[in-house]
C-alpha cells in the first residue's frame, strides 16, 4: 500500500479500533489499536467479487480465503489467483483446491 493512502486510511479510521488495555493495578492505562486485514479478489469476467476480513495475515488466513473464491468458481472452470510476494502467499497455501492456480508476481514489479 501506498504511504500516502495508508496515511489517509489512518486518519480517517478505516480498519482500526482504539481499544483501552486494562494494566496490572499500579500501572498506567495503556492504548493500543486493534487492526483488520481485507483479503480481496475480483473476477475480470464477471465482475463477481470475494473477500474475507480478518485480525491476522497468515497461511490459515489465505486458505480461509481461497475457500470462498473455490467455491464460486463454477465447475469446469479454474481460478487464477495473483499476489506478490507476501510470506503468507506461498503455494502450499493452494494445494486443497483443485480448481486454484497462484501466481507470484515478480519482485519490485511495478503497481
């Protein structure tokens, strides 16, 4: 993500929750914000869109991803998926659909 959209997206609030941390008695109260990650694909095609909200980035959180674009991907077809080179979009994340195809982009390739 750019600086300058996720600067905007800060400032105005969009996937963040303040949250009050309650410290051990003693201790001041301390802040902290609470983020959620949007994973999100769309069909060129159609134009059918996919996307899953969640409070981490993982490999569980891919595959929990890719589930929902297999099964809307109609039979008969294949689903190509492209990302970058995010430590979480790794092959293995694809291996139990059989209608799933990832594609790494090259590193540094332009936006």
């Amino acid at each position: 993500m750019k600086r300058g959209l996720a600067n905007k997206i800060l400032q105005q609030g969009y996937g963040l929750k303040k949250a009050q941390d309650h410290a051990p008695l003693g201790s001041s109260n301390v802040n902290m914000l609470i983020y959620l990650v949007l994973f999100g694909a769309i069909c060129p095609a159609t134009g059918a869109t996919e996307a899953t909200v969640t409070p981490y980035v993982n490999k569980e959180a891919m595959r929990q991803h890719l589930q929902p674009i297999s099964q809307a991907t109609p039979t008969g077809r294949h689903a190509v998926v492209m990302m970058d080179g995010a430590g979480w979009h790794t092959d293995d994340t694809a291996f139990a659909f059989n209608n799933i195809t990832l594609v790494r982009l090259p590193a540094y390739s332009p936006e």
